[in-house]
C-alpha cells in the first residue's frame, strides 16, 4: 500500500538547496493540512508562512532565544540555526485554544499535530523536504514567536515546520532509521 510505504520513508530534512519554494506547492501542503481529522469539525488550525523579509526577522528571534538559552553551547546554537538559515520556507502551525473548555482545546492540538503530518506525507509527493521543529529552533514554548505572528487570542503554538527542495548529498547520507516492533510496545486485551 502506498501510504504505509510513505509512512514509512518519511524523514526529517533539515538541508536544503537554496531555491524557493513554489507558492502553488505551499498552497498544496495548506490545503492537505485541512483534511486531517478534527472533531466536530472545528477546523482548528492557522498558517503562519515565513519567507523574504520575515524570514531574516525570524532568523533573529531564534538566534537570540538560543543564545539566551544555550549561552554556553556556540556548537549548538549554530547547528539549530543551520536548518533556519538554509530553509526557503517556515511555517508556524497553531491550534484554537476553547476558552473554557480544556477538551476541545487539547482535541484541537491532536488534530493540529494531524494536520502537520498531512503536510509531511504531501511535501514528499511533492519532492519537498519537510521537518517539523516544536523545541530549540521552533520557538514553541518562547513568547517572542506568539508577537512574531500577530499575538492572535486564543491560539496555541503546535511547531513550526521547515520546508523546501532537498539538498542531494545530504540525502545521499541518510540512514534508514529503525524502530521498536510494534509488538514490543503493544498490549492485546
């Protein structure tokens, strides 16, 4: 089946070669983000899509919540900020916080993961590379991110995903990644 296949080659890219992502191919990714599952159809998510001059704006957010939060670690702030600097397109997904009704919101966050993994199975159909970053470089916990895209009311920061066309050596390198049998981590009732 080709969606196991796709499931199970998905990487995370995080090199990318320098030239820009179509607009139309963008519109492909948002478009296959609002068919993941929701329930009662609340549709909770919004793109925030970072390219040109807000993209040398984020660059600077990042740089400096990781300079701030790894003042001692210069190897790691410049290895994060690699895949900001290199990457034509960012884009910060976020999920309706319900006022007064915590289930709705955190059901709204699982549909928002959802709909980011949408995404990450369509930009490998479309010869994308995808990786979707919620620590370090994806600012999800750091209040500067929710000023950087309007401090919309009742939003909640999923991740931020960085998308463009992959750079070949680095895919050339990459390792099949393994994981635990599903066995291993089952239960049968």
């Amino acid at each position: 089946m080709a969606v196991i296949k796709a499931l199970k080659n998905r990487r995370a890219i995080r090199n990318y070669e320098s030239r820009e992502v179509e607009r139309e191919k963008i519109g492909q990714l948002l478009d296959a983000a609002t068919w993941a599952p929701n329930d009662g159809m609340r549709e909770p998510w919004s793109f925030y899509v970072i390219q040109g001059e807000a993209k040398a704006r984020y660059e600077k957010l990042a740089t400096d919540y990781l300079k701030e939060r790894f003042p001692t670690k210069p190897h790691l702030v410049e290895g994060s900020l690699k895949v900001v600097k290199n990457t034509p397109v960012s884009i910060v997904v976020t999920a309706d916080i319900v006022p007064d009704d915590e289930g709705a919101s955190q059901d709204n966050e699982y549909a928002v993961c959802c709909a980011i993994h949408s995404m990450w199975l369509a930009a490998k159909e479309l010869n994308l590379g995808f990786v979707w970053r919620t620590r370090g470089v994806g600012l999800v916990r750091d209040e500067r991110l929710y000023e950087f895209i309007g401090s919309p009311e009742h939003k909640k920061v999923i991740g931020t995903v960085f998308l463009g066309y992959p750079e070949g050596e680095a895919l050339k390198k990459m390792k099949m990644p393994s994981r635990t049998p599903f066995e291993e981590k089952t239960v049968w009732l």
